[in-house]
C-alpha cells in the first residue's frame, strides 16, 4: 500500500507540456511506496513574482525548469554553494520559513559521468556557452580540467562572457572555437546544445571524423535517446551518456533534499529504464 507523504512539491517552468519530472518524480517515490503531490505551474517571467507569493512559497519544495532557472533567485531567501556558483537554481526546498534554492543539475551531470565511467578530467571541450554550458564548464574546471568552449558564431560574446567568469571566480582560464574550428581530439565532449534534439535529429554540432579522435561524449540532450552526436561515439567506440541519467539523478538529488530520501544506483538505473520507455511512449 501507498503512504502519502503528505508534501505539496511541483515544477514552475514554460512551457511543461513535455515535462517527464511528474513521472520521474512518482516513479522514485513509488520504491519506497510513497506518493506526494507534484503540481505542474506555468508561468512567463512577468507572471513569475505573482505566483511564487501566491503558491510557490507555500510549498514543500518544487524544482525549475526553463526559462525561469536565473529568474527565481531574486525571490528566494537563500541559495546553496552551488547555486550562488552557477547562479542557477532548479530545486527550491521550504527551510524554516525560507524558500532556499539549489542546483541539483550539477549533481544529476557528476553522478551520471561517475556511473557511465567517464572522467572529469582532461581536456574537455563543451559545446555551447548557455545555462548548462555554464555549469558544465564551471564543475570541469573545478575537477581540474582545462576547458574549451565551442560555438556558433552568434554566441562568441557569450562564450567570452563565461571565459571571464571562470577566470574570474575561479580563477581558471577557458579556451574559445567556433564550431566549425573545432579539429583536435579531447578527453570529454560535453554536448550543451540543442542539436540533435527532436525533431531535429539528423543533425550533430560536430562531423563524425572530429568526434572519433576524442575519448568520451556527454550528450545533455536526452530526446532521442541517442542522438547523431552519440550515434556517431558509438559508432567510434568512444565512451557516451546522454541527459537522460542526469535528469533521473538530479531528481534524485531533489528528493534527497525534500525528503531526505537517497536510491541505490540500480534503483535510479531502473527509473532511468522507465523514464526512457516513457519518452519512446509520447
Ligand atoms: P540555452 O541557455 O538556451 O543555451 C543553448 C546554447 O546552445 C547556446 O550557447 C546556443 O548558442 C547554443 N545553440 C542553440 N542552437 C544552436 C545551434 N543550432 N547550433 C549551435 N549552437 C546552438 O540552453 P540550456 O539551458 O543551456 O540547454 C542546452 C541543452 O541542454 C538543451 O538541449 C537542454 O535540453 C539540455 N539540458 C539537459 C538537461 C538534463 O538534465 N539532461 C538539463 C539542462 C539542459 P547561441 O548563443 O548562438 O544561440
């Protein structure tokens, strides 16, 4: 039998109608036989203060999804390390009358490399200079790894913008290509693009030859469950894990936080199965 856990959690994002957090979220849950409200809140970012004094506050804790991850921090009353590192938040938790905010995407991205074998470390080339471009290049460069940003053309100002924030709260220097530069082999590709993403997923940011000549890739795209990108590792025999992990394992992470639950890695394993049988389903 089910017990309820009695906690009013949920996701406030735009749009939701993809998100897999519910199932995920009810899937984790449901090994130790527990349920809890999950509410689904959109908002755009002028609705956004309105309904965090309405509702979101009075929550147990709800996770954050896009285009709200940097729009929340104001409002919150205390943020993790982490958070206040990354400047992202996607998993709030009701503290002592405080709405304190974390960043468990960090978490999701560390454990899945552990559990896949795959070494932070190296040179690491990321691919794309926007949110989560932020975080993975910030965790490389703080496990010592010596990172390069590669981009479109369009977002070299953006690429220079998180170069000088590494160098400067990190102290750590970043190198910058274009994409269409990028010829040398690395330790890890980290994919922070949406390329590949259905319904585009004839495409891949990089030609199968320069993916061959690296050792590992990190697809933070998990829609399809393996993309042109991670066709193209496969094929190379190069080591490869997409978002999927990561998006199971930064739940995990949240329910750590909210309720002080923790999964043995085969549990998240069989909820990562689960979760992957569900986005073929939709
Ligand atoms: P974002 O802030 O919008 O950044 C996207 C980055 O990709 C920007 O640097 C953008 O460059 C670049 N980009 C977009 N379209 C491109 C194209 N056609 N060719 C080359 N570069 C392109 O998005 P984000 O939040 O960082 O998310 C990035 C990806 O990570 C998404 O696919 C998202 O679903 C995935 N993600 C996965 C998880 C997970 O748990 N698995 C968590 C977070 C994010 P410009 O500046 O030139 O536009």
């Amino acid at each position: 039998m089910k017990r309820e856990l009695k906690k009013q959690l949920g996701l406030v994002g735009n749009p939701l109608s993809h998100t897999l957090s519910p199932f995920i979220h009810k899937s984790l849950l449901s090994l130790r036989s527990l349920s809890a409200d999950y509410g689904l809140f959109e908002a755009d970012l002028s609705a956004l203060p309105a309904l965090f004094e309405s509702t979101l506050i009075k929550l147990d804790g709800f996770n954050v999804t896009a285009p709200h991850k940097v729009n929340i921090i104001p409002l919150l009353g205390g943020l993790s390390k982490r958070a206040e590192m990354f400047g992202a938040v996607n998993t709030v938790a009701a503290e002592n009358g405080k709405a304190v905010g974390y960043n468990t995407d960090s978490i999701g991205f560390l454990r899945s490399l552990e559990y896949a074998g795959i070494e932070l470390g190296g040179r690491v080339l990321i691919l794309g200079a926007g949110g989560a471009a932020r975080m993975f290049a910030f965790e490389s460069a703080l496990a010592g790894a010596e990172v390069t940003l590669a981009v479109r053309t369009t977002g070299l100002e953006k690429a220079k913008k998180l170069k000088d924030e590494m160098e400067n709260r990190l102290s750590k220097r970043a190198g910058i290509l274009t994409l269409d530069s990028v010829n040398e082999g690395y330790d890890l590709i980290i994919n922070a693009t949406p390329v590949g993403m259905y319904p585009d997923t004839e495409s891949s940011p990089l030609a199968p030859e320069t993916v061959c000549k690296s050792a590992a890739v990190f697809d933070a795209v998990y829609n399809p469950g393996e993309t042109l990108l991670s066709k193209y590792a496969r094929e190379g025999g190069l080591k490869c894990v997409n978002g999927l992990p990561m998006l199971v394992w930064q739940a995990v992470a949240a329910e750590e936080i909210w309720n002080g639950i923790s999964f043995e890695k085969s549990e998240v394993e069989r909820v990562t199965k689960l979760t992957k049988e569900e986005l073929e389903k939709r």
